[in-house]
C-alpha cells in the first residue's frame, strides 16, 4: 500500500474490502455511533472500525423524544463534525425518517449529500420491504448501503413500540425476509436490532452481507453500540443490550459541580490563571480612568499599532 493511501496515523483507512476480509477471517468487527467532531476523535484514537453517525442523534444530542423529527440538514451538520474528527475509520451516514421512503430518486439524492457534502463511506437504511428497493436505487448510484432490521426506531409505532422482534416464528420470518430482501439489494452491511441471539445467528448464516447486531447476541459479524449509552452520558431508559463502559456524566457533573463551587467561594481563578501585568502600564490606566471622559482621544492603540498579546498558555 503507498503512503498516500495511509492515514496521518500511519494505518490504512477502513474500506468495505477490508471489513469483508474481517468477516471472512472471523475477526470481530467494531462499530459506534458518533455525533461530534471531540467524540469521532476519541472512537478514532480508540481504534474503532466503523463509525455510525446514527440518528439517534436525535435523541442523544439533539434532545427530541424518538429519531422521527430530525432532518437531513441536522444530519449532514453532524456528520461533517464526525467527518473532521475521523483518519481511519469507515464512516456511515444515517438517512433520517423520510428522506428516503418515497421514491428512488429522493433515496438517491439523499444518499449523495451525506456522500459529498459529510463525506460518508457509506449510508444506513432502515427495514426490508420498500426499503429494499431503494437500496438497491442507492447502491446502483455507486453508494455502499447498510441496512437495518429487527427493531427499527423510525418505525417503531408499526411494530408495537420499542420492544425485542423476532421472538415468534412469525416475527422471526419476517426478521429473515427483511435482512433477505436487503442482502438481494446489494448492501454490503446489514444491522440487526433487539433480535434474538438465536434468531440472529442462524439470518447471519444465510446472508453475504456483514451482519452487525445491536441487542442481537454474539455471532453476528460486528457490533454497534450508541457511544452516549456505553460512556454513561445519557439518563434515563437504558435498553437491556446498552451496557455502560464508563460514568462520563457524572464525572461531567463533578467537574461542573467543581467548578460552581470554586467561582462561589471566590477560589477560581486562581493567581495560576491570570494574567499578570507591568506596574508602569497601570499606572497610565489609572492617569487615564481619573479623567472624566474615557472616550478614546486616540493616543492608545491606534489602529496600526500591533498589541502586545501574551501567550495564552
Ligand atoms: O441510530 C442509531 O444509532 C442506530 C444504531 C442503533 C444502529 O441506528
């Protein structure tokens, strides 16, 4: 591989080429959902494969109550901070609630913003059905697409809410037909939500597509979590496959919780934070704020005197 084609940390970027090489050596693939420009930095350093600019933004970052609301505009902004703060990982955009549905052309457009203008690797859809068509549209335009089965939050209200699929012979079927119908389209990723481990692993068997479960056990190819859900910086429902890693929240709350303490007793800034200053300048400052009127007369700072910055550091 020539040096062009390295990232500046010196290891090669994720492609579609080398995660199937990873499916097919059976080495576990690591994806996370990202939603800022500091938060790609850390997923990146920490050695992530993909990255999963989810909508579920929505719920995380932007504060709606489900993914239904937020818009492709919102979408593309926190996709391109991802973009910015990613060197090697593959990056997949999530195509929000109605950009995609109602027809192949809207799919297509769709897909090609996130592409030019975030700069994703690739984009995300979600269910079988309809959607499989419009795959299928979106990888015939030259895009790689994920698709995303069992448990699909922009459509949660038709499968009964927030709640585990598959977990009848009938639901299980219709779990298959859909990661089938998406497989057939061309996605070269398929993620499966809140499915049986069981369920998952006899689908995965049958697909060509890279398998990623989220809530769907151990044997499918890679694993997604939502970053805010393992680091703890979300409140509230956690989902029974979430598991927390870390308590970033609380540790941003004693931080906060530090620093309102500090500016209340008087202790912050400290002298290690300010800035100190010549006697001679002071005393011209004082000669200058006796008088009464500090309206500038033009002898201090006129505009091509340079200022004399400290460093801020
Ligand atoms: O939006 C999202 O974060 C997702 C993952 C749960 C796969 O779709």
């Amino acid at each position: 591989m020539s040096s062009a084609s390295r990232t500046p940390q010196g290891k090669p970027p994720v492609t579609v080429t080398r995660l199937r090489e990873m499916k097919e050596n059976g080495d576990p693939i690591v994806m996370i959902t990202a939603f800022d420009f500091p938060s790609a930095q850390v997923v990146d350093e920490a050695g992530v494969d993909m990255v999963l600019v989810g909508d579920s933004a929505a719920n995380t970052i932007l504060g709606y109550d489900s993914t239904v609301p937020v818009g492709m505009d919102e979408m593309v902004m926190l996709t391109k901070a991802v973009r910015r703060g990613l060197k090697t990982p593959f990056l997949v955009g999530d195509l929000p609630f109605g950009s995609y549905e109602a027809s192949d052309e809207l799919a297509i457009a769709s897909a090609q913003k996130l592409v030019k203008e975030a700069g994703c690797n690739a984009v995300k859809l979600e269910g079988g059905g309809t959607s499989a068509d419009r795959a299928a549209a979106i990888v015939k335009a030259g895009i790689p697409v994920v698709g995303h089965v069992g448990l699909t939050p922009q459509t949660a209200n038709a499968l009964g809410g927030f709640k585990a699929q598959g977990r009848t012979a009938e639901r299980a079927i219709k779990v298959a037909e859909d990661a089938v119908a998406l497989d057939q389209a061309g996605c070269f990723a398929i993620v499966f939500e809140a499915v049986p481990e069981a369920v998952a692993a006899m689908i995965t068997k049958k697909l060509d597509a890279i398998t990623i479960g989220i809530g769907a056990g151990n044997a499918t190819d890679a694993q997604v979590l939502v970053l805010f859900d393992l680091i703890g910086l979300n409140e509230g429902f956690m989902a029974k496959f979430a598991k927390r890693f870390a308590d970033v929240r609380g540790e941003m709350r004693r931080g906060v919780e530090g620093y309102v303490s500090e500016v209340r007793e008087g202790t912050f800034p400290g002298p290690e934070h300010v800035y100190g200053v010549d006697p001679a300048t002071l005393e011209v400052l004082q000669q200058r704020l006796n008088r009464e009127d500090l309206e500038s007369d033009g002898t201090y700072l006129s505009s091509n005197q340079s200022w004399d910055w400290e460093p801020l550091s």
